[in-house]
C-alpha cells in the first residue's frame, strides 16, 4: 500500500479517514498472517503481536510528517506498517533475509528504517525512552522543525530510563510525544499490581507536562490527541505523555496462551475491536460500502501474499558481512 499517510490537519478529510481504516487492515492483516507463518514453522525467532492495538499506531503516526521519527518496542510491526516501512521490507526482515530493513539482523522485535521515519525498535523494556528524548534534543539543537513519537507500553513507566527521560526532555522542551500503549498487562503482570497511581498519564504531574489519557481503540481520538500534543511539542512547549488505553488481542509473545486472563475481559474487549468500530462508523456514515471493504482486503491479501513469496526467495545475509552495519566493541 504506496498511498501516503495524512498531513496533519486541523480536521480529518474523508480520504484521509479511509486511508487510517485501511492502514489498520494492513497491520491486523499483517499480524494474522505473521502468526500463521510462525505457526508453520516457516519464520524463525519470536513474536510479540499487536492485534487490537492499530487504532494506537495508526492513529498516532497518521499525525507525523516526513522528517519525523518514531521509536518503537518489542512490539512493533503495527508501528512499522503506520509509519510507512515497506511491507516487503518488513516481511523480509521477519524472514531474517538481506533485504529486511535492517539487512535480516535485526528480526522481528528490532524492525526500523531511518529513511522511513522509524529508528530501529528496541526491545528492552523502556529502552527507547532516552533515545527519542536523545533524537529530539538532536531536532532541537538543529534547528530541525520535527517531533519524535515513542511508544512504549505500560510496564516501561516502571523502569528508572523512563522517568530520567522524560524528566530529561521536560525540562528542555524537547519535541516529542510519549505514546504509552497501557495494554493493562506487562507479560503476565496486571497493571494495578505494579502501579499505584490509577493512570499513567498521572506520571506527567511529576515531570510539569501534560498528561492525557484517551480511549486507543478508537482511531480519530487518538489522532486528534496525538495531533494535540505534536502541536504542542512542534511549537516548542515541550513534550506530552500520551496514554493510550487499548487491549491486545494475542497472547504477550508466540508462547504465551494468556491464561492469566480472564475470557470475559478479553471477549469485553473483542466488542471494542478498533478496526471493527471504524469499519461501523465510516458504513453509517456512508464513506465505505461493503464492496469497498472486500475490495481492500484482497488487494492487501495480494500484496502481502507477494511479500512473503519475495522474502522467501531473497537471500540470507552473507557470513562475511555479519559484522557491517553492526555495532562492535
Ligand atoms: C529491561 C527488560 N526487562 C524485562 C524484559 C522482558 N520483557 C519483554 S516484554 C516485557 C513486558 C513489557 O510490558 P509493557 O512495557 O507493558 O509492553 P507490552 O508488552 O504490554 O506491549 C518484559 C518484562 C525486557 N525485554 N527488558
């Protein structure tokens, strides 16, 4: 899907709302397909999925513009896809091949292109954090009229590199806009047994910034708090802590069944299926017919079947070029 993600503006036009319903396809068509793959045994590593959780990335990076960078977790193939990674890019990088975005070193929980606006995704817990407030005084110190967006899940507010970032970037005005996707589990962890404070957009008081808490399973609220805080952070005000409360529908990795959950919360939460919503809300508003809905399905199902047949064939990185494009000390 070549189409470009929306300008920011002051009010989402029709063509930019069916363009975030039908990122967010890409991203939970994506996962599902991911998910088999795995199951077949045709994808090494492991996966930490994202289904439930598009109206957050979607939402959130429908906002930026070129020249902006998102930093992303464990989890990131949504933000990838929302961002704008290529999806064969992204499936080969999955498949470990020399085409991936990152050359196939990276797998699945370190996905990135710079040239797309996504730093490579860190996957220990609250690792991003002082990278994105390292890259927007880096926006700041050159004059650079660009924000940073990173995400992060609710467990990384309990690690000491959040609150020193955040602090960090607080007092220096820095442009970037914390996403906390409070998924309400770190693994197995409920939330309310390792944080006291009701929501995480509470933590803001502590730093003097804003904090704002939205319902992420819905697109357009999320985007306009997003656009909310980019506004903020691109007229120089300073960063936001964006909470964004969502749910994912997958067990925490590939291995984790999600026993530790009720069937009831997760059925409750299946009803507020964001992609499903969004599909409601643009039929009765008469912006998407059902034809519409079938016809956008199987393009993606077209172009990400062509992914995987392309990552398939791609070669693997060569044995004398493991150590380009790698850090070594
Ligand atoms: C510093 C660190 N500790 C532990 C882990 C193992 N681990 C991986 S994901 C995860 C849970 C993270 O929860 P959260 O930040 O809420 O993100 P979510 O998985 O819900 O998206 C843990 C404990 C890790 N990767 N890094």
């Amino acid at each position: 899907m070549s189409e470009p993600l929306p300008d920011s503006e002051a009010k989402l036009t029709t063509q930019q709302r069916v363009v975030m319903y039908r990122r967010m396809l890409l991203c939970r068509m994506f996962e599902e397909r991911v998910y088999y793959l795995f199951l077949e045994g045709r994808l090494p590593g492991t996966i930490h999925q994202s289904q439930g959780q598009e109206a957050s990335a979607v939402g959130v990076c429908s906002v930026l513009r070129s020249g902006d960078m998102i930093t992303s977790t464990h989890r990131p193939h949504s933000h990838a896809i929302a961002r704008g990674v290529p999806v064969t890019s992204l499936m080969a990088e999955l498949f470990a091949k020399d085409t991936g975005c990152c050359r196939g070193k990276g797998g699945s929980m370190h996905v990135g292109d710079r040239d797309a606006g996504m730093l490579p995704a860190i996957a220990i817990v609250g690792g991003g954090i002082p990278l994105a407030s390292g890259y927007a005084l880096a926006f700041k110190y050159l004059k650079q009229p660009n924000i940073v967006a990173c995400f992060f899940g609710e467990g990384a507010t309990n690690i000491g590199a959040f609150h020193e970032a955040v602090n960090m970037a607080a007092i220096w005005d820095l442009p970037v806009v914390f996403v906390c996707e409070n998924n309400k589990y770190a693994a197995s962890t409920a939330v309310e047994k390792v944080m006291k404070v009701k929501h995480v957009s509470e933590r803001a008081q502590a730093y003097g910034i804003p904090g704002e808490t939205v319902d992420g399973n819905d697109v357009e609220i999320t985007y306009y708090a997003m656009q909310r805080a980019a506004e903020r952070a691109r007229a120089g005000k300073g960063p936001t802590l964006l909470e964004i409360e969502t749910y994912r529908f997958a067990g925490h990795s590939r291995s984790d069944p999600g026993h530790y959950r009720a069937a009831e919360e997760v059925a409750s939460w299946k009803e507020r299926d964001p992609i499903a919503r969004y599909e409601k809300q643009l039929s009765t508003e008469a912006l998407i017919t059902p034809e519409d809905m079938a016809g956008f399905k199987a393009a993606i199902d077209r172009e990400l079947e062509e992914a995987i047949h392309l990552a398939e064939r791609d070669p693997s990185p060569k044995p004398e070029d493991c150590l380009s494009d790698v850090f070594v000390s």
